[in-house]
C-alpha cells in the first residue's frame, strides 16, 4: 500500500496539475474514478490544498471529508492531521468553539504512542516512523493560530516552539520554516523586535538550505516591518522590494499583495505621488486576483482606501471619493476592523455626503442642517461601533476563558492517562516476573524438602550403623535446620509470586448484578473472623451503614470482594498494632488502675458504609488506626510499596484494588490523617 500511494504521488498528481484553474476538476475527476479509499483520502487532501486559501466552504468540506474517511478505515494519525485542517478553516471562519473541539481530537490522537502504526502516508517522502510526530506538530501550529486569533500571545508563543522543536525532530524543513515564520510574526506584534527579526531570519535561511522559497516574500515582508519599527527606512525598503521580487517569481499573491501596500504607504510619506499611484494600483490589482477569503483578507477594500489617499494626495477629488466609497462598501462587507482608523474613516464619510449634498442643494442654510445631522449620524454610528466592539470584545474574552479551561482539563486528562498506562505497565512487568521465577522457586522449595528428609534418613542410619561422631552429628544438625530456613523463605517467596501472579490475572470473571451492601458486609464478616481465628485477643467495634436504595448494580464480584477484603484487612490490621502499641506502653500498675477504675483507653473501630449517589454507589472504609504519612500517602496504590515489617506484606494488596477498580471503569481514593486515621473511598458506576 505504501508503494502504491508513492506512485499516485509522483505519476498520477503531477500529470493532472495542468494549471490553477484546471487543478480542482482534474482532481475530481480523479476523486471519482478511484475506489481505492487511500487514493481517494490523498486525492481530498490535494483538493483541500487548493482550496485552503481560495474558498472556506469547499475547502472545509473536503478537511471534513478527510476526517471521516480516516475514521472510517482506522487511520488515526491521517486522522488527526485532517483535524488539523478541518480547525484551520473553522478558525477562520470565526467558529472558535468547533476549532478547539476538532484540536482537542487531533492532540487526543496524536500524542498516542499507540497510534503510530494507523495511518496512510501523509507525505510519501517521509519516514514512516515520522507520520505522528508531523500530524502533532501541525496540530499544534493550528493551535497556535487559535491563541492568535483569540488574543492569547503567550500560548501562541508556546504552541508555535512547539510545532518548530517537533519539525526540527523530524527534520521537516516546511514546517520548522512555518514555525520560524509565525514566532517571528508573533513577536512583531508585542513589539519585541529582536526576536522577531531573529526568527525571520532563521526561516530566511531555512529557505536558502533547502530551495523551499514559497514563503520568501512573507519572510521578506516581515523584516520589513521589523526594521520599519526599528526606524531602519533603508534596510526596510530593501526588505519591502525583495519582498515584491520574489512575491513575482513565486506566485505568492499574499506577500505580493502586502509588499505593494507598504511600498505605497512609504510614497505617499515622501510625497512620491506617481511611484504611490503605480504601486496602489498594483496592489488592488492583485487583491483582486486573492479575493475576500485571502490568507490575510481584506486586501481588496485596502487597495481601494490606499488608492483613496494617493488621489487625495494629488488632488483628484473625484477619483478620491469613487476610491473612498468602493472601501467602505468592501470593508463594511469583509471586517469593520480592518480599517485603520475609524475616526478619521468616519470624517472623510461626513465629507463625502457633504459633497454629495453641496451637489443636490446649493443653499448654505440647508446644507448646515445637512451637516448638523450627519455629524448626529456619525456619532451614533460611532456609538454603534462601539458597543459592536465592545461586545466582541466580551465574546472574545469568554472563548479565551472557555479555550483555558478545556486546556488545563485536557492537561489533566493527559496526566490521569500517564497514570493509568504506569500502571498498566507494571503490571506487565509483575506477572513476567513471577512467571519468570515461578519455576526455579519450586525447584528451591522441593529439593530443599527433599533434602531435609534424606539428613532425617542419613541421621537414622548412622544410629543404625553406630556411628556416633559428634562433628557429623552437629554438621547434619545444621545443614537440616539451614534446609528447614531455605524451606520457609522458600514459601515465603512463594506466596508473594502467587500475589504478582494474581495481580495480573485481574478482571476474568464475569460481570454480573451484584447486591453490593450484602457483597460488602459478607467479607467485612469473613476478614473480622479470619483476623480472631489468627489472633484471639483481637477486639475491634465494627460499625456499618448500608444504603438501602443502592440495590444492584453490574460488577464482578469476586474481584469487587477482594478489593474490600484488602481493604478490611488493613483497617483491621491497623487499629490492633495501634492498639498492640498503646498496651505496651502501659506499666502493670497503669493496668491495674485502669481496670479498678473503669478507664478505657484507645477503642479499635471501623467503620463500613455505602451510598447510592445520582450516577453511581461509593463505598467507604474508615478505621481509626495511626493513618499514613503525607509524605507515602501518593505511593500506596504502587506494586510492592508496604508500610508493613518485612515479611508481613508483599505490598501488592492495595495496587491490585486499584487496577481491579479502574478496570471496573471506577475511582478510588485514599484520605488519612497521621496518627487519627484513615478512610478509603471506592466509587462504582452504576453501569460500569
């Protein structure tokens, strides 16, 4: 499959790339001739790189296209990538909201590991180890622009070094240009001139190492109006004409368009006005060829308004107001906001219908009253505008809140996933592990039985023989009482390879309708008896409030019950070494006082207790045992961490409860309070 989209790449797309205008309906053609979906979806991507600056409806429909084709046939990371088109449309379209919502899927994909080996070749010259890493750097360049458009530079900054190191990493020099590109930019606009022209610069030589020279006349551009804020007019106007040079050499309209309209600005300044009047008529003469939906808009109504000013400039009063009117009408159509100031825009209108009306009427009495309410016009039309801004103002401030909040929950979600694949991991290792040592341990444990009954069997018969030699008879002595150790720890390690062994068996069972009050008082019984039949002095006040209302819901119950098990086990087992520890302490006499007395000191207890909540049941276990330090408390749910002395735990009892508990689609949490207590919360969806 791979070889076969190299050949559509390099065969099929450069036959049918006849010209700009014959590109879509060839490839269409091609569209429908395939029915192989991995040369339609790169087929609709090609339809969507035509279209991505010329028509936002078509080209957003061909991104989505893309997404669901990549759904369709499992390829996640040509998924993601198309994401990230499908965002840069909604963007600029204005739909903010849909944009982080597709970006969000795209990062969910992309940042997966896992993921790396469902895709379709993004870009047949690349490796395919490197398919992910692209798609996520892309992601986060579209992310990048979002923070721009919503007024957020700081995170622009960081999701464009982002998609640069990840560009870099991969050694894509389209994408690390891109990147340098908008650093560059972004740094422009907060007025940190040194850093921006630092990253021009570097996407200038980007462009020379590898011939990638598209964007050389943006590149261009922006150094232009970098040494223009730095006061640098020579430098500047050599930026802004090789700008304009290799805008015509390549085709770049965009940065045509820009450089023409910075070269007028610079004329009329200088009072040039045949150089201004030539290149404000180039510059609309492009803007006309880019349209309304250009990668910066609004160039056609710019054009109009330069031309404006270069014939007011040289007295044409006619031209000037034929200019004027054509601007408001286009950027009224486009974006209000892209006019460069509105209060003057709004004296030159007042001018304008003052002519018009000197025309109509000649009588200066009534062309004062015409004055009067224009004036009363305009600024009510100011007013307008400003409540309009204001308001967007207040929108963009809320999608920025709203844009944060889903960041900081997706870097959330980010960690919890971290978490669970640790997990998940150590698992693994548990059970290869104990499959590992499984097989020598009962070679240890049998031979070193074995052992002891053939020096029983030896013992004998030296008495037999009357052999009587004290040496050997103290060196058998030893070497059984060392084969009776071995034997213990033998079992010891045995029992502790059987926990890790059951700590990856998890989940088997089937779920079922499970009465979850009598599964929880069932073991809390069979712990308390297990722990008195172990040690008959054990006292503990046992409390338990079930919630009737809980009735069943679907879990495994056995793995359910060994979870509370563990969990009761260790209440039990902490409120009788805190009690242990309290007797201890005491003086015979203490003792005695105490009992003459009546006095009761610490009185063990734990508590049991259930609650059915609106979507599903919590299960706490409380005991007032010694509790568990802040410092551990982060590090109980790990394989083999125990506060128990050696030997009396494997440390494996608390991360089986919470696999078995995630497993269950649930959450369990522990709150302790040194030397007080601790208190355990399992949370069970009702439909897990």
């Amino acid at each position: 499959m791979y070889t076969r989209l190299k050949i559509f790449f390099f065969f099929l797309l450069p036959a049918i790339s006849v010209s700009g205008q014959q590109l879509p309906d060839s490839l269409r053609k091609a569209l429908q001739q395939s029915d192989v979906d991995s040369i339609i979806y790169q087929t609709t991507i090609q339809i969507y790189n035509y279209y991505e600056e010329l028509n936002r409806d078509s080209a957003l429909f061909y991104a989505d296209r893309s997404v669901l084709l990549s759904r369709k046939n499992n390829k996640k990371i040509n998924e993601a990538y198309s994401l990230s088109r499908k965002a840069y449309q909604q963007i600029n379209m204005g739909r903010y909201a849909e944009a982080l919502h597709s970006l969000l899927a795209g990062f969910a994909i992309s940042e997966n590991a896992e993921n790396n080996y469902y895709y379709w070749a993004v870009d047949p010259l690349m490796h395919e180890s490197q398919n992910r890493l692209y798609a996520l750097s892309c992601t986060h360049h579209i992310f990048g622009i979002l923070m721009r458009e919503t007024l957020n530079p700081e995170q622009q900054i960081v999701h464009f070094r982002e998609a640069k190191r990840l560009a870099v990493e991969i050694n894509n020099p389209a994408r690390s240009l891109l990147g340098s590109l908008n650093l560059g930019r972004i740094y422009l606009d907060t007025h940190r001139l040194d850093s921006a022209l630092f990253y021009e610069n570097q996407g200038e030589a980007i462009i020379r190492s590898s011939g990638r020279e598209k964007y050389l006349s943006t590149i261009n551009l922006f150094k232009g109006l970098i040494y223009k804020e730095k006061g640098d007019t020579a430098r500047a106007l050599s930026c802004f004409y090789e700008c304009i040079r290799s805008g015509i050499e390549q085709n770049n309209l965009d940065g045509l368009v820009r450089g023409y309209r910075e070269l007028t600005h610079y004329h009329l300044s200088t009072k040039n006005k045949d150089s201004a009047l030539y290149y404000a008529i180039s510059q609309l003469d492009i803007s006309k060829k880019l349209g309304a939906v250009s990668t910066i808009g609004h160039h056609i109504g710019i054009a109009y308004e330069n031309l404006y000013l270069v014939y007011q400039a040289g007295n044409h009063p006619d031209s000037a107001y034929k200019y004027l009117a054509l601007a408001k009408r286009t950027t009224d159509s486009i974006n209000n906001s892209r006019i460069k100031s509105l209060a003057e825009f709004q004296k030159l209108t007042l001018s304008e219908q003052q002519r018009s009306q000197n025309i109509e009427k000649e009588k200066i009495a009534y062309q004062n009253k015409i004055r009067v309410y224009f004036l009363l016009s305009g600024i009510g039309v100011l007013l307008l505008l400003a409540i309009i801004f204001y308001r967007n103002n207040q929108q963009k401030q809320k999608a920025k809140l709203r844009i944060e909040e889903a960041y900081d929950h997706l870097k959330s979600t980010q960690q919890q996933l971290i978490q669970s694949e640790k997990m998940a991991s150590l698992g693994e290792l548990t059970a290869g592990i104990a499959h590992e040592i499984q097989n020598p341990l009962n070679f240890v444990n049998n031979f070193s039985e074995v052992s002891g009954e053939m020096i029983v069997e030896a013992a004998g018969s030296r008495q037999e023989a009357g052999e009587n030699s004290p040496v050997v008879t103290e060196l058998l002595t030893d070497i059984r009482q060392n084969l009776e150790k071995i034997n213990h720890h033998g079992k010891r390690a045995d029992s502790i390879v059987k926990s890790m062994l059951q700590h990856s068996h998890t989940g088997r069972g089937e779920k079922e309708p499970t009465d979850v009050n009598a599964l929880a008082d069932e073991y809390l019984r069979a712990a308390f008896h297990n722990q008195k039949a172990n040690d008959a002095s054990f006292y503990v006040d046992i409390q338990t409030s079930f919630d009737p209302a809980i009735g069943k819901i679907n879990i495994i119950p056995q793995d359910i019950g060994r979870v509370l098990l563990n969990l009761y086990n260790n209440a039990f087992y902490t409120v009788g070494e805190k009690y242990k520890e309290g007797e201890k302490q005491k003086t015979e006499s203490e003792i005695r006082r105490d009992a003459m007395h009546g006095v009761q000191g610490y009185q063990p207890q734990v508590s049991v207790s259930t609650i059915k909540k609106s979507n599903h049941v919590e299960i706490t276990v409380k005991d007032n045992g010694n509790g568990i330090p802040q410092k551990i408390i982060d590090k109980v749910f790990q394989p083999f961490f125990t506060t128990k002395p050696t030997g009396q735990g494997t440390g494996l009892g608390l991360s089986l409860a919470y696999d078995i508990v995630k497993a269950h689609g649930g959450e369990i949490n522990v709150a302790s309070n040194e030397g007080r207590g601790t208190e355990f919360l399992i949370i069970l969806n009702e439909n897990s």
